[in-house]
C-alpha cells in the first residue's frame, strides 16, 4: 500500500497537470457517484492527510480518493485520447476520469471514493490521528499518542492510523530499526523513543517527497536497511533479517525486524516469524 510520502507526491504531479483548471470531462465510476456531474468546475489543487487524496474543486465540494493496495493516478494527454491514439481511459480499471483541453487524469484501480462538501471533509479524514507528513506536526504530541497505546505492540500501533497518519510497512521497520525497537514491543514503554521514532519516520519520508526519482525504498531489497531485506544481513550487525507480523487478521501486517538489534521483548511473540 503507498504510504504517505507516495501520495503526497501523487498530489503534487496532479497539481501540475490539472489544478487551476476547469474540467472539460468529468466521469466517477463509482456506484453511488456515477451520475455526479463535475463539468465546469476548476481544480482548486490537491491536499493530503495521512494515505487520503483530497482533489478540492471551486464549487464547494472535494473528491476523496484512497490508493488502497493497488490503485494510481496517470497523467496522459488529453488530446491522445481524443484522436484515439491511447485508449487508456476505457480500461475497466479506471474509477476516476478529470479532463481538462490540456491533460487528463485517470484514476485506476482506486480503492475509495467519496463526494464531500470542502466544509465537511472531517466526515472522510476526521477520524485520523496527526498527519506525519503534516506542515504543523507535533511530534512530543504524536509521540504522547503513542504511549497512550499501553500494551499494544507498536508496530501495530504505527500502521494504527488513527494514532498517527501516513506511516505504512517500510516506514514503520526502518523507524523502529534505526531506534534498536521491536515492532512488538509494548507502545507504551518507549518512554522519549517514542517521538524519536515518529522524527525519523518524518524526515525518512520528508527525503522521499523531496527526491526528484522514486524513492529508495520503492525497491526496498537495494536500499532498506530491513524492509524486504528477509534472512539477508542486517547491515548493522550482519544478523540475517527476519519477518514476522503485528497485528491480528485479517488486516496482520509484516515486519521485518533484526532480531539482535530490536529483540523480542520477553513474554511478547513476534507473530508469524521466521
């Protein structure tokens, strides 16, 4: 699933294609907003919170769109669909299509859709914890967050977004990893590491937005120094990497983790580990 960082960069290549224009072609496929009509409104720009996409129009209202596993956002131009010569926008997969006389965007594979007045974008995002990736973070606040979890593992409580937002597999690995932290161990023991964590997981991904080619770890077995890395060696002390799961089905998540740097706390299971 894209993490924060991901969709922050999808705003932004949608900001340069389409914002400050007005829609010239509007099509939800999406069973309860197939009839909506957005013809003539203007793109005021894109705003995220946590992994959710917030499109903003001029007519009061916001499309929330969410990538789930699978889904993306492509840029084609909008001439080449018009004389034929892509016929990327009649795929079956495309949920959303924004065309303006210039570029159009196709929404693919999109796991979430809704149509929101602006006013009321809480209904959709308010239920998330503190953005990471937010302008106005936290982070001794995100971190308190944290410890209010008591016993939860925190590997679990890190992908929990509604303690904080944005954070998916490889950034909560990386973070817990570069603090010596086991994604099992009890959220609320981490005591100052907590908002330690929650730094490094900003500036991780604050690195990927700021990068001009996709992010190191979209390839996490080059680059990691955990995530996907499973029995190659931890490049801090040569243990090989091991994967197990946080949380419970069925939405249990992997985590790798270097059993020598980040042991299993006694009385915890790193669940699934092998």
């Amino acid at each position: 699933m894209p993490e924060g960082d991901i969709v922050v960069r999808v705003a932004r290549r949608l900001d340069a294609a389409i914002a400050g224009q007005v829609l010239a072609r509007a099509e939800l496929r999406w069973p309860d907003l197939g009839g909506v009509d957005l013809v003539g409104s203007r793109v005021l720009g894109h705003a995220t919170a946590g992994k959710h996409l917030l499109t903003r129009l001029d007519d009061g209202r916001t499309l929330h769109t969410h990538l789930r596993m699978d889904g993306l956002w492509r840029i084609v131009r909008t001439g080449d669909l018009a004389a034929g010569r892509s016929r990327a926008d009649r795929s079956p997969r495309v949920r959303a299509v924004l065309g303006t006389p210039v570029w159009t965007a196709l929404g693919i594979d999109l796991g979430l859709m809704d149509l929101v007045p602006t006013a009321e974008e809480h209904r959709v995002v308010g239920h998330l914890g503190p953005d990471v990736l937010g302008a106005e973070l936290d982070v001794a606040a995100a971190g308190r967050r944290i410890l209010d979890q008591g016993d939860r593992d925190v590997g679990e409580v890190l992908l929990d977004q509604r303690v904080v937002a944005g954070l998916g597999t490889i950034y909560m690995a990386e973070s817990l990893w570069a603090h010596r932290v086991s994604p099992w161990a009890p959220a609320g023991d981490l005591g100052e590491t907590a908002a330690a964590v929650v730094a490094t997981a900003r500036a991780l991904m604050l690195r990927s937005v700021a990068a001009r080619t996709p992010r190191a770890t979209d390839d996490p077995r080059r680059s990691a120094n955990v995530h996907g890395r499973d029995r190659r060696p931890c490049p801090r002390c040569g243990t090989p990497v091991a994967l197990g799961e946080v949380g419970r089905a069925p939405t249990a998540r992997r985590a790798f983790y270097c059993p020598r740097c980040q042991p299993v706390p006694v009385g915890r299971a790193a669940t699934g580990a092998r």
